[in-house]
C-alpha cells in the first residue's frame, strides 16, 4: 500500500475529504504522501488549504478584527489575523496588504 502510484488518489481522497469539511481524515491521508515532487507540492498545497479554514474558524470576524485595528493599528498580530479571514473569504489582494503590513510591524511573526 505504500505504492507511489497511489499518491495521486490519496490526493484525490484528500480534496473530497477538504471539500465535504473532514479535515482531519484529509491530513491522515495526506500524511500518506511525500511531500516531494508534483505530488509533494500539491499536498503542501492541500495541507494549506486546511490550515487556512482553521485559522478562520478561530479568527474573529473581519469587522471586528477592523474595529480592533483602527483602536491598535500597530498591532501585527491583528493585521496578521486580517489577512488570514480576507483569503479564506478569497479576498486576495486586501489579504496580501493585510498579511504585508503585519510583516512590517513585526519581522518576527510567523516564525518558528
């Protein structure tokens, strides 16, 4: 069972996991594939996916992350968490400013 040639379907397994919301079945799955190569990278990919949908489910909603931004705009956590809830929502490019601004607050954050 540890064939490569089943790596592809492991991943086919892991995106209808992602996409009927079993994120934990979907991580065992992709736990199965090496990440290297096409296939590597496109479990990286996958894996993402489901760290982005956590940290928005924990992350507050953006109005009130905006509220908390504009009384602390130095804040790079709260810039970091922005950007995090604008890509989930697909909102790319305020996401990219978002996430850009929290690394120019702190060159630190999301290290380690």
């Amino acid at each position: 069972a540890k064939d490569e040639n089943d790596h592809p379907a492991r991943l086919g397994l892991a995106r209808v996991l992602i996409a009927t919301k079993k994120d934990d079945e979907a991580i065992q799955a992709l736990d199965l594939v090496p990440e290297v190569g096409d296939v590597g990278a496109e479990a990286v990919k996958l894996r993402r996916q489901i760290e982005m949908r956590k940290n928005a489910a924990t992350a507050g909603d953006e109005a009130d992350l905006r509220k908390k931004i504009a009384a602390d705009p130095g804040n790079a956590r709260l810039h970091l968490e922005l950007g995090n809830v604008l890509a989930t929502k697909g909102q790319y490019e305020p996401a990219l400013a978002a996430l850009l601004r929290a690394a120019e607050l702190d060159q630190e954050l999301g290290r380690g």
